[in-house]
C-alpha cells in the first residue's frame, strides 16, 4: 500500500469540525510522507554499523536537531526520543530524587496534568513532602506560595507552562530562577506550549522539559525530555546505550523522524499562525458570549497560548454538550471529568473555584494550523440551539430564571 493511500480519506470517513488539539493533533501529510520510507524501505537498527542502519542513524539525529531548534536548545545532545511527554515527565522528576537522595521534598501546582500529579501524589505515599501550589480564579500560579515553599530540602519543581484546559500560561522563567537559587531541579511540562508559543530554554534556568509529538502534528507514541548539559541525571529506563545511555530500547525511528519533521513546520508556521489562531480563538468566544447568556471565558485571557479556549456556560452539564455536539459533527472537549464516569468537574475546574453550576459545562476549544474560519461559522451557528435544548431540561436553568441572577457567578476578570 502506498503512502497517497494512507493519506487520502477513506470514503466513509466521518467530516468533522475538529477543535480538540489540545488532546491530539491531525498527523500532517508532510510528516506522514517523511515517515514512510523509514516504514518500509529503511528499517535498520539505528545503533547498527551497517549501511541500512546508519541511513536510520543519520536521520534520527536531523530529526534531533529540528526539535533542538523548536525548543530553543543549546545543543542536540541535550534532546533525548522518548515515547511520550508522559515518560519523560517521569523520567525528570523520578531521576531528580534519585539524583538528589539529601532532598526529601517536591514543588508542583495542583492544575498540573495527571502524568504529574498522579506521580507526586505516589511520592507523596512514599514519603516525599510534595507543597502543592494553588492558583486563583484566573488560573493564576500562587507565586507567593510557591516562594514560600522552596528551600535547600526541595529536589525538583515540576510546572506545566500552559495548562491544557485553559491554556494560562505560567511565568516559567521566573519560578525557574528562583528554584535556581536554592539549588532544585527545574522541570516544565511544555507539552501545551510547544509549536504554539516560542520556547528558547538555553536562555532560561530549565534543567529538563518534556514535550509530545502527536499535540503538534506528528504521530503518537513518541515524546521528547529536554536535558541541560551537567544535569544531575540518573535514568529510568535502563538495559541499553541508546540515547547516549539516557533511555534504553530501540528507538522509534519513524515516528522520531516524523516528529523532526512536525517540528520543522511548527518552528517555521509559529510567528503567522500565532496571530492567526489567536484572532481566530477571540472571534469564536466572542460569538458564542454574544450568542449565549451566562457563559464566561475561564483562565486568564492576558496571559495563554492562542490556540486555546475554555468557556463556560451555566446550567448544563458538559457531557451531554459534548454529545449533542458530536451528532452536528464537531470535536471539542469539557472541563468536566464526566466522561471518564465521575460527576466531578475537572480538578482545574475545582482549583480555580469556579462555581458548581458552571464547572459541570465547561467548554474547551482547541485550534490547529488547519483550523479555519468555517469552523468557527459552524460552531457559531450549531452551539447556540444545542445549549438551549440542554437548559430547557436543566433544573438549574428553571432556578436561575425564577430566583433571579443573585448568585451567578460573576469573573474575577469581568
């Protein structure tokens, strides 16, 4: 089967208005067309000595040098092929306290993503003190509190620079510098931030950060740790020299080399598609806050990636939007964790304390390069008698009308 084959769209295949990147992106032909001979033809060993593997050799370390110039990285050497942002996360934080075993304590926020909180809170058993740093209504990182938690007994910081609901940005060079000063380990989840927002780490304190390949357009199952020349660094995986002995086992060389690529794009689309998205982004929320009362923007606005919205809108709940939101053909996602079968709205949702009535119909939108205006137009005009229909059925709707707005939620950013 030929590569024109894998790219062109089946003839059953559902069209739909896709606005969920933040949880994947759409694998770019580019990246699927530089993938394919390594699929097919160039399937050596790239630790082998022969000539099959070091055509693959050679590749993996232009692919390396691509994602050094996405990220901003001083030398290639410092990039290291995982198979996800998820592993390298973990490779950061967990090779931190071996590294530094006299350190007993963890810095985090408690917005981060599951693949940090949910190893924290397994060190935290462990007996590691973790300070979980809070954040206000806009999403905004506590810094006072996280001042207040750094001394010469914390390892490692672990911050998301973008949170994947909200897209609210972090002053990650700042917090970078102050874990310097006591001597931790800086590690930043920047899987929200690469290929949507500029990244230069050698001009900053970072020691390690994690991103993934399939949130900007190259295929899943590979990731890569940024790693500062003379970090302490103790791996995790272990069995092999590949990777400079940093990650053991063969490296994924196609979905590597397609992250190359997909990074290329990125870094050359950035300064034209930051603007772009970012009016794009503005004209779908001011719509839909023209078109549908009770509903504010969450997270702060000042301070996101462009490609990111998450809105509000009172009195529904997120999973049947999401539903009815389908069946018209578009793909977006909620703040609300009632999709995994729980009634709880999402803990960012929860850390910000954004009422109750409006955390369960939370709304987030995610832009691409290939997302359009059209898109935008048909969300316009299909959003707004979707959220009708589910208040006409909300109890909560009933209430609001009958007993006055007095306890609606009103933005500290309003």
């Amino acid at each position: 089967m030929t590569v024109e084959a894998f790219i062109r769209k089946p003839d059953t295949a559902i069209e739909m208005v896709y606005l969920d990147n933040n949880a994947t992106t759409k694998l770019d032909p580019k990246v699927l067309e530089a993938m394919w001979p390594f699929l097919a033809d160039y399937y050596g060993n790239p630790s082998s000595i022969h000539q099959l593997g070091a055509k693959v050799g050679h590749a993996l370390e232009a692919a390396r040098e691509k994602v050094q110039t996405l990220i901003g990285a001083e030398y290639s050497t410092e990039v290291v092929f995982t198979s996800c942002a998820t592993e390298a996360t973990s490779t950061a934080i967990l090779s931190a306290v071996e590294a530094m075993p006299e350190r007993r304590e963890i810095i985090t926020s408690v917005v981060e993503h599951p693949a940090t909180l949910q190893l924290c809170q397994h060190l935290e058993r462990k007996g590691y003190k973790v300070h979980w740093i809070g954040v206000d209504r806009k999403g905004r990182l506590d810094v006072e509190a996280y001042r207040r938690a750094l001394s010469e007994q914390v390892a490692i910081v672990s911050i998301m620079w973008a949170n994947n609901e909200t897209g609210t940005l972090f002053p990650i060079e700042m917090l970078a510098k102050l874990a310097k000063e006591v001597g931790a380990q800086f590690h930043v989840d920047a899987v929200q931030v690469a290929g949507k927002y500029p990244i230069n780490v050698q001009n900053t304190d970072i020691d390690m950060l994690s991103i993934s390949g399939h949130k900007f357009h190259a295929p899943k199952g590979v990731g890569a740790l940024y790693l500062r020349r003379g970090t302490r660094f103790r791996p995790l995986l272990r069995g092999g020299h590949q990777e400079r002995g940093r990650r053991a086992g063969t490296e994924n060389a196609a979905s590597i080399i397609g992250m190359g690529v997909a990074a290329e794009l990125a870094y050359q689309a950035l300064p034209q598609e930051m603007t772009r998205l970012a009016m794009l982004r503005d004209r779908l929320e001011q719509g839909i806050l023209a078109r549908i009362p009770s509903t504010f923007v969450t997270g702060n606005p000042q301070q996101r990636v462009p490609n990111t919205s998450n809105i509000a809108i009172e009195y529904i709940e997120g999973e049947a939007l999401l539903l009815m939101l389908n069946q018209v053909g578009i793909a977006a996602s909620s703040g609300s964790a009632c999709t995994s079968g729980s009634l709880e709205p999402s803990h960012v949702m929860k850390a910000m304390q954004i009422p109750f009535t409006a955390a369960h119909g939370t709304l987030r939108f995610s832009l691409s390069r290939f997302s359009t205006d059209d898109d935008v137009d048909y969300v316009l005009a299909q959003l707004p008698p979707i959220v009708e229909r589910l208040r006409m059925l909300s109890p909560y709707w009933d209430n609001a009308n009958n007993c006055g707005s007095a306890e609606m939620f009103t933005p500290a950013y309003a």
